[in-house]
C-alpha cells in the first residue's frame, strides 16, 4: 500500500508539473510578498469539441504541506493519516480546485478573462455580495481576500484567509512573470525569481524582459554581436538598462507594446467607469452601452437647453406696478401667435386687462398690456409678475 501511494502522488506530482515553470512563477509571487497570501492558483485556457474556450486547472502552489495529504485522500481509496484532520477550510477550497472548469464569464475567473480587467475582492461584504458562485464559496472555506488576474493564456488566482488591501506591486509582479511568458522560454534569470515587493524589487522586475531579449540575440545564429554586447551586465537597482548597441527583437517588443496597451485600456475603462452614473462593477460591453445612453441624455439636455436660451434672447419683458396698475412691454419674434399667448398667460393669472396695444416691426412683435394688480393677490411685485409672465411664454 505504501509503494501505491507514493505511485499516486509521483503521478500527481508529474501532472501538477507538467509545465514545470508554473511553479517556478506561482510560488515566489507567494513567497516574497509582505502580506499573508494562502494559494496561487493558475487558470489555464482550454478548447471543447466544439471549439469554445474555457477555464481548467493548470497548476497551484499552497502555503503549506498538509493539503498534500488532502490530495492523496482524493486518489487513493482507504487512505489515512493520524494528522488528516488538521487540513483547513482554504486547504478543502484549493483542493477542490483541481477539478473545476469554468466557461468565459462564469464565476470571477471566467468574468475576469472576458473582460481583460483585474478583480480585488477583500472582505465579506465585497465577497459576499458578488453574484458569484466561487466567491461565495470562497467565503465560504473561510477565505477573506481574493484576487484574479488577467494574462494572455488564462487567469492568476490568488487567495488569503486575511483582509489584504490592494496592493499594485502583486499584480505587476504577476504580469511581469506570466504575461510575456518568458519563464516557460527559459530566458529569465534566476535571480529574479526571488524578487520581493518593495519599490526596489518592482523596478527590478522591468529588467526582465530586456535580459530576456539580450540571451534571445545571444542564441541567434545570424547575429552578429560581439562578445562586448553578449557578456552578462549586471543590472542597476532602478530604472531600465540602455538599449544602445542591442538589437531590436519583434516578439519581446509586440509583447511589451500589448501590456502597455492593455494597461491603457483598463485605466481608460476605469475613468469612464468613474464618470458614468449606474455603473458601478458591469462589465465592458455595459460599461460602453451605458455611456452611449448616457452621452445621448445629455445631448438631448444641452439641444434643450440651447433651445430656452434662443428664445430666452428673443423674448423681452419690461413690468411696472403703480399702486394697483400693472404695466407690461413684452418683445418677441412674431410667430406661433404671441398675442393670444400673452393674453392666456394674463388670464391664468386671473389679471384684469385694462388697456392692451400691439406692434409689428418686420419680424418682431411689441405689445404694451395695462393690468389691474389685486393687493391681496399671488402676484405682489414686478419680478414676481415678471417671473410668472416668463415661466406661461416658454411653455
């Protein structure tokens, strides 16, 4: 029995490693950072028959070593250990892991791959409150923050039993080690696997991909580099190496030119986000369909708006009150009858008109209405009269 199940997880351990670099990228993004991450775990595309795309297991890394004996009780039957049951809630989660597929859209993985943009839940609240399956369940196993980020073959899923704040230095590290895929080229020293979060470590991290690209020239035979260029530099602490002398290659360059079209995409997406009302976590396509109804609202307020202004300018109204009698000039374009308006705006108001004369100047039409002002009326002043005979016109 025990050589089977050292058989068992010799075979679970070769096809967790399969794409041995994986390792190799999930556990130092885990390992260096300050705060108290549980698991990594990475989401990896896949095709069905019929040629749709979804999310299955590539590999994970644990903090920790009992999930292993979690592992071995899945494959080998009658399995048992004295210390089984000191295997956690988030252990189960991870555990649980290996068998889920999710298609594009579906629970935070597959919302997170559709949409290019990176999701920070941390809390229960954030966590609960998102119409998703694995986030609830998460919560669930007693995970406190989770994290899911975007890469150009699949999605970085990370977790912790801890509330972490976002922290921007974990999903740069994260696109640096997966996004150019340059571990899996075996192009990346090892130096930088070790690379913590501090500002130090972060800077050092752009230097990957140029150290990448100096061994990638190195290899080319029709290359003509002299052994000045190809001897190993070692690199500043900060800021990127000077590319003077080093020639260009076309894959390290389309691959940095897409990040940086990406992360212009998102910080595009994010401000327009901001300024949209009602979209608060929709995804792109609503996020765009949102602001086209809204970029039409207000076209319609500002045409509405030029419109009272126009006829604002044109409309011109003088009013005096002597004792009891009510002056009223008004000036305005001769059209849509503003005769009969003026005189059914004077009967709303239940004014008595004493005197009324009328005028036409080419377009523009000039009446002059004499008024009886009740004292114990609505109306008791010029602006208010004034107010009123404006408020009836624009109607």
């Amino acid at each position: 029995m025990d050589e089977f199940i050292l058989s068992s997880s010799s075979l679970l351990s070769a096809s967790q490693h399969q794409p041995a670099s994986l390792q190799q990228r999930l556990q130092p993004i885990l390992d260096n950072q300050r705060e108290r991450w549980t698991y990594a775990i990475f989401w990896q595309t896949s095709t069905d028959d019929e040629g749709c795309i979804f999310l299955t297991w590539g590999d994970g890394f644990f903090q920790g070593t009992t999930v292993i004996k979690e592992i071995r009780g899945l494959i080998v039957e009658n399995y048992s250990d004295s210390h089984s049951n000191i295997v956690n809630d988030a252990e189960r989660f991870y555990v649980k892991s290996l068998a889920k597929s999710l298609s594009l859209g579906d629970g935070v993985p597959g919302k997170v791959f559709s949409t290019g943009s990176v999701v920070w839940l941390s809390g229960g609240n954030q966590l609960g409150f998102q119409n998703c399956e694995r986030a609830r369940e998460a919560q669930i196993h007693g995970v406190q923050t989770l994290v899911c980020i975007p890469t150009s073959n699949g999605v970085v899923e990370l977790g912790s039993n801890v509330i972490i704040t976002q922290n921007w230095s974990v999903v740069q590290q994260v696109k640096c080690s997966f996004e150019s895929d340059l571990y899996g080229l075996g192009l990346v020293s090892q130096k930088y696997s070790k690379l913590g979060t501090n500002p130090d470590d972060i800077d050092v991290l752009s230097q990957i991909q140029e150290d990448a690209q100096q061994k990638m020239t190195e290899a080319l035979p029709v290359s003509k580099i002299s052994d000045s260029t190809s001897q190993f530099k070692t690199p500043k602490k900060r800021g990127r190496k000077p590319s003077i002398g080093r020639p260009n290659v076309p894959l390290i360059n389309h691959v940095d030119a897409e990040r940086h079209k990406r992360e212009k995409l998102t910080r595009a997406f994010c401000k327009l986000q901001s300024v949209v009302p009602y979209a608060s976590t929709m995804d792109r396509a609503s996020l765009l369909s949102a602001a086209v109804l809204y970029i039409k609202e207000l076209k319609e307020k500002v045409e509405e708006l030029e419109s009272k202004r126009m006829k604002m300018k044109q409309l011109e109204i003088e009013v005096k009150i002597v004792g009891e009698d009510g002056m009223i000039r008004v000036q305005s374009e001769n059209t849509n009858y503003p005769v009969t308006r003026l005189i059914d705006v004077i009967r709303d108001l239940e004014l008595q008109v004493h005197h009324a004369s009328m005028s036409s100047v080419k377009n523009l039409m000039l009446q002059d209405v004499v008024v009886k002002v009740p004292g114990g009326g609505v109306i008791t002043s010029e602006d208010a009269l004034r107010t009123a005979l404006v408020t009836g016109l624009e109607k």
